[in-house]
C-alpha cells in the first residue's frame, strides 16, 4: 500500500505507519520527489513516531530521498525517531548526518519555518 | 510459544517477515523495547545479506535456555557462493553492494554472540545470539 502523502500550504506532511519493505520504501521515494515537483512545496516532515524498525536499507532510502528533495528546492525534517530505532541505528553504524531531524511534528514544523525564513 | 521457527528467504517481502517473526520472538521471551529492535534489526539485515548474496536461504529462531538466562539464537543458512574473506566482510564500511545493508559488523554490535561459518561454493551460516538481561 502507498504511503499518504498530504499536502499542507506549501508543506508536504508524511506519517509513515505501516511496516515499511524495500519496494514501498522506494515507491515512496518516487511519489514523494513526483508531489513536491507537482505542488511545489518547498518543505516536507516525514514522522517516523509509529515506525519501530528502521535497517540500513530504510535508513538508506531515507537519507537518499533527503538529498534528492534537497536537490530539487525542497527541505525535509525526519520527526518523531523513537529512542530504540536511534540507538539500534548508530550501534548497527548508521549515523544519518547532515539530516535535519526534529522530535516531533510540531518542532518539525518549527525547524522548516526556521530554515525557509518564512 | 513455540520454541523454534524459521523463515524462508526468496522474495524481498520475506525480509519483513523475518523481522517481523523476530520481533514476536523478543516479545514473548520478554526482551526489552530496545533489544527488540535490535533484534529485528540485526534479522533484518542478515535477512538482506541472504536475499541479495545468496538468492535463497533461512532464518532459523531459536529461544534457549542456560543456567540462569535466556536468550534468542537466530541462526542465517543459505546455500550461496560463500564468503572469500571473513576478516574483510567484517571491517566497518566494507561493502559489496555500494552501500545496501550495513554489513556484519553492524549486527556483530547488535548482538551479544556472533559466529560465522562459510565454504566457498557451498554456503554461509551466521549465528547470533542475544540474552535477556
């Protein structure tokens, strides 16, 4: 199944809930870069808070899909990492740098507004 | 709770159900949140290795019991080419695939045993365990 991509002003929000695989990972790579080019948002929140397993292909497909939006004018925060997934990813030697990342939706939101100086 | 199970990996979709079966096991032995996922993580990637070195393979669980603990043995089998150099998969950043799957050392962290078994042209297995602290 897709993940629900819902479009907010010129914010993109993303929640993902579902027990993410390799060929939804990049389904949604592709559908996230093909809305932000067509509603020309210029920031995007991916919430994590409901995902309690990130693997180095996840995370992989997560930071690429940040560089990749980046490229194209477009800022994304991940949000709401729990504190089991961080601490499983820098043990497993996945360290995310140069993510921006927030605690939760709201300074997720917070943090867009600060770097698009809206 | 059965004290064994295994899962097949062919398809990309048995990685998920491994960690999945994974993720159960820890739960019912009553790891804590965090072992949890670092179980299922650990899974999930031996489970990756499978799928993308070896085509075909299982994922074997096992709960076990010592003298005063318990643990979770997860054990890899598959019948693929083998590992040429075991000191070399096992350095940090060493990868074959361009950077699919954090590598071995990863889960080595993830655990608290690890052991590897590898012919070349007959097969790898990869033993992991974890206790409940």
């Amino acid at each position: 199944m897709p993940i629900p991509i819902l479009k907010l002003h010129n914010y993109l929000l993303i929640s993902i809930q579902t027990e993410i695989d390799d060929q939804t990972a990049i389904q949604f790579q592709e559908d996230l870069l093909d809305k932000i080019h067509k509603t020309g948002a210029t920031g995007v929140v991916i919430d994590l808070t409901s995902v309690d397993i990130i693997d180095s292909f996840i995370a992989k497909v997560l930071g690429d899909v940040v560089s990749m939006s980046d490229l194209m004018g477009a800022k994304v925060v991940l949000t709401g990492i729990q504190p089991a997934v961080a601490m499983t990813l820098i043990e497993l030697g996945i360290h995310l740098q140069n993510i921006p990342t927030a605690l939760d939706l709201e300074q997720g939101l917070i943090k867009l507004h600060q770097e698009l100086g809206v | 709770m059965k004290p064994q199970s295994g899962v097949i990996i062919r398809k990309e979709w048995d990685i998920v159900g491994a960690r999945q079966v994974a993720r159960e096991m820890a739960r019912e032995l009553k790891f804590g949140v965090v072992d949890q996922a670092r179980i299922a993580t650990a899974v999930s990637e031996l489970a990756r290795n499978i799928y993308l070195y070896a085509n075909e393979g299982q994922i074997l669980f096992n709960a076990i019991q010592s003298v005063n603990k318990t643990g979770l043995c997860v054990k890899a089998v598959d019948t693929g080419p083998g590992i040429n150099d075991i000191s070399e998969v096992m350095q940090d950043g060493y990868s074959t695939s361009g950077g699919l799957g954090a590598g071995l050392p990863g889960v080595k962290r993830l655990m608290d045993e690890f052991d590897i078994k590898t012919e070349i042209g007959i097969g790898t297995t990869i033993t992991a365990t974890k206790w409940v602290r």
